[in-house]
C-alpha cells in the first residue's frame, strides 16, 4: 500500500536514530489524551473509518482518542473545537481537518490556550495560509498536518475514464468524449484538490469535454438527484454520456443509482469512479459497475497518532518536515482480490 508505506518511511527517516530498536514506545511514556473533531456525519463511511484508525492506532500507543462528530456543519465543528481548548482539563493533543477552510479559528484559540494541534487531510490553503505561514511559525502549537496528494489521484481517475471511454469508443456525435464532475464543495481544500486533478486531465485531452460539475455536498442522494437532471439533460441534447468522475464512494453510488434508473448498464455503456476504498465500492468494481476506487488516505487517522506519540516521546516528526504527505492508490478489479481483504 503506497500510503502506508510512504508514511512509514517519512517516520522511519525522522525517528530511526532516536526511537530505541524497534520502535518500542519509550518506557516512561505517560498516556496521551488526543481528541478528533471529526468534520463529518455520523455515519458517513469514510470519517468512520478514519476514526477507527485512529482509536485502533491509539490502543497500540497508550493513547486515548476522543471524537467529536460535527455533523457536517462548520459552526458544529467550530464550536466543538472552542469547547476542547477551553476545557480545565486540556488534551494532550488536538487533531482537526481545515473542512470548508473553517479550521483556522479553532487553531488560534488552540494556540491561546496552548493546546497542540494537527492537521488532518485539509491544511490551510488561499488567504489563510499566506496570513499565518507553515506550522510552528505564527502558531507556535500548530505543530504539522498529514495529508495526500488528492490531486494526483483526481486526475487518476480522470484518466481512467477517458481510456476506457477511448478504448470502447463511446463518442458523441460531435466526435468529443463527455463526462459529468461531481464534486463535493468549492471550499474544502481537499475537495478543491480533487476537482483540480480532474480539470488537469482533461486540459489534457483535447477529445474530452466536463459538460457540467456539479456539487453534491458529498452525499449519495444529491449526487443521484444531481446526475439525474444531467442524464435527462444530454438526452435532450443527444449528448451520449461516457463516464461520471465523482469525488467520494458515495457521490459515486449515488450517481450509479441514476445511471440504473435511466437505463444505462454501468460497465458497459458507460463508467464511474470514485474515491475512498469503501467496502460499497469494493463490492460495486467485483460486480463490474464501478471501474476503480481511488484512495487510502483514511490510513491518515492511524498515521496520525503514530506521529503525535512519537512526538510525545521526544521524536518529533518535523526533523524530516512538519508537513507529511501521502499518495493515494486505486483499486479496480485488477487488484482487488489482492487488497481487498487487507482494507477490511
């Protein structure tokens, strides 16, 4: 696995001369109390399982893990983060992700208050990051984040869509390959990312055109209504639609419900990707009708912790640097008899 193995390099080449032979916890390393305001819904896939990550990490580490879910809701979330680091009895260590680039309140408060905090999945990005700097600077408790090259893998699976669509000739009348975007927000740098990726693809590839990208709040029911609408849409136009580049599992499953429903035959007339590695997914490319999941980056939350409990016991990740970034894989049915037990 790419991710893991990146990650676990950077923290070998960090730590390989200070951690004792094998990278035993140190043994008067006290219990660390870590807390995660989890940026999404109960129950939605992918932050569960970075969750999970992270508290299984921390039953290996001696470290408690405390969530906090957010529901989705940047003032949820704010106010989750401003209750932590007001708290009399403070955690040893904050993790948040910048979601909707709503973090950078919470990190100052953080900062007041002296509580240390990581970034998870969404760093700081546009004005943010110009007016504060990279961690350590301006907030001296903002210690890093961990993050993937989202923008990689969006363009990945662009271009897993533009082959396939290349290879079965699924053109348009005006000769053009047409794809529908479905991202998850314009605000969320992770997100922004991802549509990136797709935009670089297909500046690529003069014989593609994006004919619509459209949000869905990340959600499988506004992906399924939002692919409806531009299915019904190229019908008028006699448009053939190629392929739907979507930005999660879910937006991804959302919007094979709408290609069903229209009569279309996922795999055959026309593919979808997405992106999470989730078990919906994994069952959906064994059955043909989704070409590839990109992901891995739930890892993330696991990883996490291993630095913050390096940290604590005198390895700190920065010797290498405070930003650690991994890369993504995909999954399609060529490999998912390989991984696919190993994810779950």
């Amino acid at each position: 696995m790419t991710v893991v193995l990146r990650i676990m390099l950077a923290v070998g080449m960090a730590c390989g001369f200070l951690l004792p032979v094998g990278g035993a916890v140190a043994a008067d390393a006290g219990r660390l109390n870590i807390v995660f305001v989890n940026p999404g819904k109960t129950g939605e896939v992918y932050w569960d399982m970075v969750a999970q990550t992270m508290q299984a990490a921390g039953r290996k580490l001696d470290a408690h893990v405390e969530v906090l879910t957010s529901e989705r809701n940047y003032r949820t979330m704010q106010e989750l983060g401003f209750g932590v680091v007001a708290r009399a009895d403070k955690p040893d260590f904050l993790i948040l992700s910048n979601e909707e680039s709503a973090a950078v309140p919470i990190l100052e408060a953080a900062e007041a208050a002296g509580v240390k905090t990581l970034l998870l999945s969404n760093t700081l990005i546009g004005d943010d990051a110009a007016r504060l700097g990279p961690p350590r600077q301006k907030l001296k408790t903002w210690l890093g984040d961990i993050t993937t090259d989202l923008q990689t893998a969006g363009a990945r699976m662009a271009n897993a869509l533009i082959s396939a669509a290349r290879a079965e000739k699924w053109q348009s009348p005006d000769g053009k390959i047409h794809i529908l975007g479905i991202g998850g927000d314009e605000i969320t740098p992770a997100s922004i990312a991802r549509n990136a990726g797709l935009k670089l693809a297909v500046d690529a590839a003069p014989d593609v055109v994006v004919d619509r990208m459209l949000f869905a709040n990340w959600t499988q029911s506004e992906a399924e209504q939002v692919t409806r609408n531009y299915l019904s849409w190229a019908a008028r136009k006699e448009i053939r639609p190629a392929g739907i580049w979507a930005g999660n599992d879910p937006m991804a499953l959302g919007a094979l419900r709408a290609v069903v429903a229209a009569g279309l035959t996922p795999g055959q007339n026309i593919q979808l990707v997405g992106l999470n590695w989730s078990e919906d997914a994994l069952r959906e490319i064994k059955a043909g009708r989704l070409l590839m999941t990109d992901g891995g980056h739930f890892l993330l939350g696991g990883w996490s912790i291993v630095l913050l409990r390096d940290y604590a016991d005198g390895c700190d990740f920065a010797a290498a640097s405070p930003r650690v970034e991994a890369r993504t894989s995909a999954i399609t049915r060529d490999n998912l008899a390989s991984v696919g037990d190993l994810i779950k």
